[in-house]
C-alpha cells in the first residue's frame, strides 16, 4: 500500500439545506475549486422520498446516513481512498 504525501483535505459544511435550488451545483465548485478529497455535509434537510442520486457529485462517491438529520459524506474516486461500507 502506497503513502500519501500529504493528508486528504477535509470539507465539514453545516449546510442548512441541500435541497434548496442549485445547492449541490455551489457544494460541488466548491470541492471542486479546494480540490477537496472528503465532504462530511450535515443538516441537509433530506429526507427518505428524495433520490440519493440527485445529490451526487461527478468524482465523488456518496454515502448518506440518517442520524437526526442526514448526513452526507462525499468521498473522492482515487485508488489512495479506502471505500468504506456505509453505515
């Protein structure tokens, strides 16, 4: 297993609402413009009618757990990343 020279960045967003219009598209240029490598987004006010895949993002795989809010963690597609089985 190769090391990584420099550790994975880090996004944590209380988001208020990813449902809101064009919230995921401001999340994703975001991640995308601090080349961010893992997303832990909470209070997204989701809930169990709304389609997992609308809120994915190209690059990234997506886990959403249910707490009291869901959270989603959004994970980059690098062979450096483990894939860890969602909760």
């Amino acid at each position: 297993m190769s090391q990584m020279s420099v550790p994975p960045t880090l996004y944590v967003l209380n988001a208020a609402a990813v449902t809101k219009p064009h919230a995921i598209d401001h999340l994703a240029a975001d991640m995308r413009g601090y080349h961010v490598d893992v997303s832990i987004i909470s209070e997204t006010h989701l809930k169990q009618a709304h389609d997992s895949n609308a809120f994915g993002m190209d690059g990234y795989i997506m886990y959403r757990h249910v707490l009291h809010d869901v959270i989603l963690h959004h994970v980059q597609q690098s062979p450096e990343f483990i894939t860890l089985e969602a909760c």
